[in-house]
C-alpha cells in the first residue's frame, strides 16, 4: 500500500513538474570522458582487482566525515 502511495506521488510530481517546466522531459546524452583511454582503462584494472573497494572500505572506516558521502 506505502509503495503504491510513493509512486502515485512521484507520478503527480514528475507530471507537476513537466506541465511548469522544471522537469526536462528530453534525453541527455552522457558527457564524454575526460579521461583518456590508457587512463580509463588504469581505473578499470583498479576496479576490477578490487583495489576500489579496498580504498572506499577504507575510508569508510576510517574518515567518518567521508563515509556517508
């Protein structure tokens, strides 16, 4: 029931928000990178030997005004 409730009022607000103009209703296409790709793919190599989550465990148990962000 709280489900269905949430959703007819994010309904309303998108519809709201469309007929005032404050909801941009087009497609925007994603900025490109401004990595280059020896870079991309040093970050990815990162992410994928799990180097990225150890750095982001870390800081979340160790800076507590990082940690929520």
């Amino acid at each position: 029931m709280a489900l269905n409730t949430l959703t007819a009022a994010v309904d309303s607000a998108r519809e709201l928000a469309e007929a005032t103009g404050e909801l941009q209703t087009r497609v925007w296409s994603s900025p490109a990178s401004s990595l280059s790709p020896e870079a991309r793919e040093i970050v990815a190599s990162w992410v994928r030997d799990g180097g990225y989550e150890g750095a982001l465990a870390d800081v979340v148990a160790n800076d507590l005004d990082l940690a929520d962000q």
